[in-house]
C-alpha cells in the first residue's frame, strides 16, 4: 500500500467542491489545515481565485457542517455561477502558519544527581537476553517459558500469571511452570499486527501493543522488580514500596513504587517516551534523571536529549482502547504506528512525510476504513496494493 500526496495544482473551484480533504479542512478547521492551503497558494501551484471562489461557494451557501452529495455538489455549482456576478468581493482568508512545536515543547530538563538510579543493579540475565535480536514480523503471539515455547493463535490475548507459579492463557490454565528461581525469566513476543495483556505474579497488569517485547522473571525477587521493554505498554503496578519496579529500555530506565504509565521504547524508532497517569516515576537517560508528575511526559532521543512537557495523558493511552489520537504529529510517525498496529506495511512518498496532523482514528475499523477516512482530514491519496487488506 503506498500513500502520496495529493496534487491540487491546476484545480479549478468546481473540483475543490469535489474534494473531501478541502470540504473538510473548511468545516474543521486546524492550524496544520490552514498552513497546507497557505503554502500551496503561495507556491502558485494552486490558483488563488478558484480557491477563493470554491470558499465562497461553502460560506454563502453553508455548507460549513454537512457533506457535500454529488448531486447538491453539481446545483450548488450551477447557482454559484449564474449568481457569481451579484456577490460580493470575498475578503482575503486569514490563514495561520503554522509554528513548529518544538519551540513550545522546550523545558528545563530537571537533573537531580543525587538521586540517580544505579544502571549495574540491573540483572546480568536480564541485560543478556535484552540484547539478543528478536523478530516481531511472525503470525502468532509467542510466549517463552522456562523449557517451553507457546505460539497463541489470535489477534489478541490474555496472559496471567500468579503468585503459585500457573500460567493462564486466554483462561486456559497451562501447567504449572518448571520453576518458581527468580533467576529465571519469560519472554513475550508480540508481533505486529497483535495485542496482548499480561498480569504478572505480584498483581501488576500490562497492556502490550503491536511490535512489542517484554522480558519478565517467572517470579520477582525480594528486593526489586525489574523487567525490560522493547515496544510500547501501558502498564498499572501494583504498589510494594519494599520492592521498587524497574521497566529497563534500550534508551530508558524507568523506577515506580506503585503507579500507571505508558512506555514507548521500540528499538528501532529514534525517540522513546514516558508519560504518567497516576503516582511518579523516576526517569533515567544517558544524560541525567527526571521525576514525572501525573500529566506529564518524558521523551528522549540521542540527537536533542531529554525533554518533559505536560499532556493529555487519554491521548496517549487511548491505543490499548483501539483508538488513536495525535497532535501536531508527523505524517510519517502516524502511518508506522498505524502499518505497526495492523502489520501491514505502508510507504509513502517523501514529501508526505513531515506533513504535520492532527486527529483521532479508531483502530477497530479495518485498514482500508481507516485509511479511507485518513484522506478526509489529511490531503494524500492512498493505492492498495495488498489485496489480503
């Protein structure tokens, strides 16, 4: 499947009126709407008058909240221009650039040396298996327990451990596990285009996106839990001040007691990001430590170090829910989570891939839905080329 930007050049105010992404960009308008039509006009690419006439047509007409039907779309047309001559001269529309975020997202990033967490109390087993490669390209969820490996068919599922050792997948009780060591550990394999929940022995619940990793020990030992991430969860720790929980990344260390937060850390993405719900976490990059808040975010990239801002923490666990929101996000970084969620692969051409965007899309629709109600609010046209979609 791959997706392009739409070429208006050359459109007439007649197939304006018959374009979703320009009748929608007027009803709801944003400030990446609003730069998109600035830039094209001052290109030259499109001409001003026919836009400026297509607008008219939507203004004094009020077509500002409902959808255009192809035969409304042809009497408006027909109206507009034996009217055309009796109207009065539109003013010139405002348009806002739009300002990059980075600017806005600037802020102090708070060190306090001091309280630094130790990166060698990590467990040497737990490093070792960190570092071997993994494919998350397979067709089934796998599951690694000590001596066994279970494949779970499905696009999602449900694991649970408890605190006896039994194993539960998708309320099928497994046998109970070879060992209860503390030394040894799981692995959950989640692929893309797959879900899965996991509650593990101390009462702690994750919810686990697509392309995901998570290494466990079969039980935690008394002094601490730890596990590694590679992927994106939202997780809900169950509080036990006498044992801190350590979600261990490639980039990212992250220390709670007892609280609710979404990691993404994929190994291959350049940025990885902490955003906290409820109670606090301790934050520790390659360059220094940060204490979170509830509504705040903690990103980190090797290029520009770390950055905290505040958020709208619904916005950015709304995926565990099968929707999707973003704000101001490239185009680029929205169609790889949507080609990691579904695990179908999506290109794009370069000249779409910064354009900024903003919205909300259920995940529970199928590809092509999705896809189609993508081109409604963003001006890019998309071919099928799989035809399993």
């Amino acid at each position: 499947m791959n997706t392009e930007m739409k070429n208006y050049a050359g459109f007439s105010a007649k197939e304006l009126l018959d374009d979703n992404y320009f009748i929608q960009s007027h009803k709801e308008r944003t400030p990446e709407s609003d730069a998109f039509w600035y830039e094209l006009l001052h290109s030259g690419k499109l001409v001003r008058a026919e836009y400026e006439h297509a607008c008219l047509v939507l203004e004094a007409f009020g077509m500002k909240t409902e959808k255009i039907s192809s035969s409304g779309k042809e009497e408006l047309w027909n109206r507009i221009t034996h009217a055309n001559r009796h109207i009065r001269k539109v003013r010139r529309i405002r348009m806002s650039v739009f300002l990059s975020a980075a600017a806005s997202l600037l802020i102090v990033f708070l060190l306090n040396v001091s309280d630094i967490y130790n990166h060698d109390t990590i467990d040497e087993s737990l490093q070792l298996l960190s570092q071997i490669e993994v494919s998350t390209q397979g067709e089934e969820i796998q599951l690694i327990l000590p001596g066994k490996s279970i494949a779970i068919k499905g696009q999602d599922s449900k694991i649970q451990h408890d605190s006896k050792g039994n194993v539960t997948v998708n309320s099928e009780q497994l046998q109970e596990s070879v060992t209860d060591e503390e030394h040894s550990f799981n692995q959950l394999i989640v692929p893309n285009g797959k879900r899965s929940t996991l509650a593990l022995e101390d009462g702690t619940k994750m919810w686990i996106n697509a392309g995901s990793r998570v290494i466990y020990p079969n039980k935690f030992k008394k002094n601490k839990r730890e596990i590694y991430v590679d992927g994106e969860v939202y997780m809900e720790v169950a509080r036990d001040e006498e044992r801190p929980f350590v979600v261990k990344t490639n980039m990212l260390d992250v220390q709670v007691l007892g609280t609710s937060f979404n990691v993404m850390a994929y190994k291959n993405d350049v940025q990885s990001a902490v955003v906290l719900a409820s109670g606090s976490v301790r934050v520790n990059a390659k360059d220094g430590q940060v204490k979170l808040v509830p509504n705040e975010m903690f990103s980190y990239s090797e290029q520009r170090g770390g950055l905290v801002k505040e958020v709208v923490v619904a916005d950015y666990i709304s995926w565990k829910d099968g929707i999707y929101i973003y704000h101001s996000e490239p185009l680029s970084s929205i169609l790889s989570r949507i080609s990691r969620y579904y695990g179908k692969e999506i290109s794009y051409d370069s000249d779409v891939a910064m354009f900024k965007c903003s919205g909300k899309l259920n995940l529970q629709e199928d590809l092509d839905s999705l896809l189609e109600g993508l081109t409604h609010t963003v001006p890019v046209d998309y071919i099928r080329s799989d035809v399993n979609l």
